[in-house]
C-alpha cells in the first residue's frame, strides 16, 4: 500500500471538515490533506473503494464540488444488489424531450423511482441514437443515486450544466496539478519563455485598448482630464484571466494557493498555461480578455458620466471609431 493510498484510507475527522465544508460550500477551500480525508470518508461512508474514483470533482459557479461517476453507479448496484428496471420511455417531439422512468429495487422489495430526461431536439441518426442511450443512463444513475442517499450530480448531467467544468484528482481524491507539459519545476506554472510570449501580446492588446480609450477623452489641447485613468493594467488583467481559468476548470484550484495575492506572484506562470495549451484555448483566453476589458470599460464610462457628465458629447462618436481599430491578442 502506498502512502498516498494510506493518508486516504485513514480516518477523517469527519465532524469537523463536514461543519467546514457545509459553512464554505466549497472543497477549494479546504487543505489538501482535508480534501483527501473528506473524499475518503465521502467513500467509505457509501462503501465505495477509493482507488477506482468513484467521485470527482467539479468546478462549478466558481466552487469545488464532488460528483459520481459509473464507477461509483456500478459499485452501488452490486455492493446493494440493485435491481435496475426501466419503466416507461416518453419522447415528446413537440417539447424536444425524450424522458425515462426509473425504479430501482432492493432484495426486501422496496423500491425508489426517479426520471432522466434529455434534449432531442434537431437530432437525428446517430446524435438521436446517442441522446436515448444517454437518457436511459441518465435515468438509472439518478435512481441509483437516490436510492443508496447520494444527493450528488452523476457524470451524465455534468456536462449540461452551463459553466461547469471537470477537475482531474489522483486515486487518493486528491487534485492532480495542472497539465501543461512546460517542463517547467512540477509543471504547475508554464516556462519562462512560455510566460514571456503570453506577456508580450497581453501588453500588447492593453496597450491598444488603453490607448484608444485615452484618445477618447483627449482634449484639442493635447491634455487628458484628471478623472480618465488607464482602463487596466496587467496585473489587473492577469489576476482575473487566473480567477476565471481556475472557476471553468482551466486551472486547478490548487494552482494559486489560498491567500496568494497576484502581487506576491510571478506574474503569468499560471494563465500562460492556458495561452499555450491548444488553440481552442487560446481563443478562449483570449475571449474573456476583451469580455473582461469592455466590461471595464463600459463600468468607467458609466461613473466618469455620473461624475462628470460635462466629459460627454462627441466623445460616444470617437469610441465607436476607436473600436474598430482595436484588435484581439495575438499569436
């Protein structure tokens, strides 16, 4: 037995990390060695063998949660000797839902019923064939579920949550670091000259962005009034695009250690995992990069109008020539 297998089958304080874990709402929040425990006890309590994963975690409206997997469904159904029965199958054509019906019976005769439901439609063929089976699972994991006390998501209904994001854990429970094949220390922050490229054209695209919205507010003399400022600096910028990374599973939570300020941090090891990771990726980032800056914008547009609504006049005309020269960071 490994000592990694050994922290996670020793007994958790489960009192204790449970008063936590219902005050934060979130596994992120607590140590990793409380992180393992929790699992462990999540595990042992359901009488789920910890070295398969039958848990994993998911990122989810910025917090850390657990979800089940098959594994943990398929364990279930033999360690409780389930019987798995399909009641009625419903598509509805008009509503674009095709629903199952569920009921899981124990050895003594009692029994839980429980639904799935999924999205059919525009689907046809093959897509249509693979939203049924998904229903089906979804159906049965769901009652399983409910029947062995697991208010948890299974995996099936994951992936339709708007935001949420699969995080990768060891066997142990606990969260692996982040993949970015740097090379770099214990790749988990990117290169030197990973992180310089990612900076480069970060300060590229600010300085753009900061400069047409300076000219904006440019006097025929030449001068800026005192209350225009810059609309963010690169540690501003940098600090969120880790924040989001992290809350869309991008990141793991690990990454930046609670309480690390993005002041006391090389700036960029983290995100520029992200930048280089794959193109899809990078287009991402570097989505939420504008998202993020025209936000900004749009916030100081709206208190400089409130303050000083003397500022205002051709100003809306120039911006919206601005914009079309400004351009999303590069390659």
């Amino acid at each position: 037995m490994t000592t990694e297998l050994a922290t996670a089958n020793k007994p958790a304080p489960m009192p204790e990390i449970m008063e936590r874990v219902i005050a934060m709402g979130d596994l992120s929040r607590l140590s990793p060695e409380d992180r393992i425990s929790y699992y462990a006890a999540r595990c042992e309590a359901a009488g789920l063998d910890p070295r398969t994963q039958p848990f994993q975690y998911l990122s989810l409206q910025g917090k850390l949660t657990l979800y089940a997997s098959k594994t943990a469904t398929d364990q279930l159904i033999a360690k409780h000797r389930l019987t798995v029965e399909i009641v009625e199958r419903r598509m509805d054509r008009d509503a674009g839902i095709f629903e199952v019906h569920c009921r899981v019976k124990f050895p003594d005769g009692h029994h839980v019923e429980d639904f799935g439901a999924v999205t059919i439609a525009g689907l046809k063929g093959d897509a249509l064939c693979n939203a049924l089976l998904k229903g089906v699972s979804k159906a049965k994991r769901r009652t399983v579920l409910s029947a062995c006390g697991l208010g948890m998501l299974d995996e099936t209904e994951v992936e339709t949550i708007p935001g949420a994001a699969r995080v990768l854990s060891t066997p142990s429970g606990q969260l692996a670091p982040p993949r970015n094949n740097s090379g770099h220390g214990r790749g988990q922050y990117a290169s030197e000259e990973q992180t310089e490229t990612y900076l480069r054209n970060l300060r590229i695209y600010l300085g753009q962005r900061n400069t047409a919205w300076l000219d904006r507010w440019t006097e025929d003399d030449g001068q800026i009034p005192d209350e225009v400022k810059d609309l963010c600096n690169e540690w501003q910028a940098d600090n969120h695009l880790v924040k989001w990374a992290i809350q869309t599973g991008r990141l793991d939570p690990a990454s930046m250690p609670d309480g690390e300020s993005v002041k006391n941090r090389q700036i960029g090891r983290y995100t520029a995992i992200v930048y280089h990771c794959s193109k899809q990726e990078h287009a991402a980032l570097s989505k939420e990069l504008k998202r993020y800056i025209d936000d900004q914008e749009a916030r100081q547009t709206d208190l400089l109008r409130k303050k000083h609504p003397e500022l205002f006049g051709d100003a809306d005309e120039a911006q919206a020539t601005a914009d079309e020269d400004v351009a999303t960071p590069s390659e």
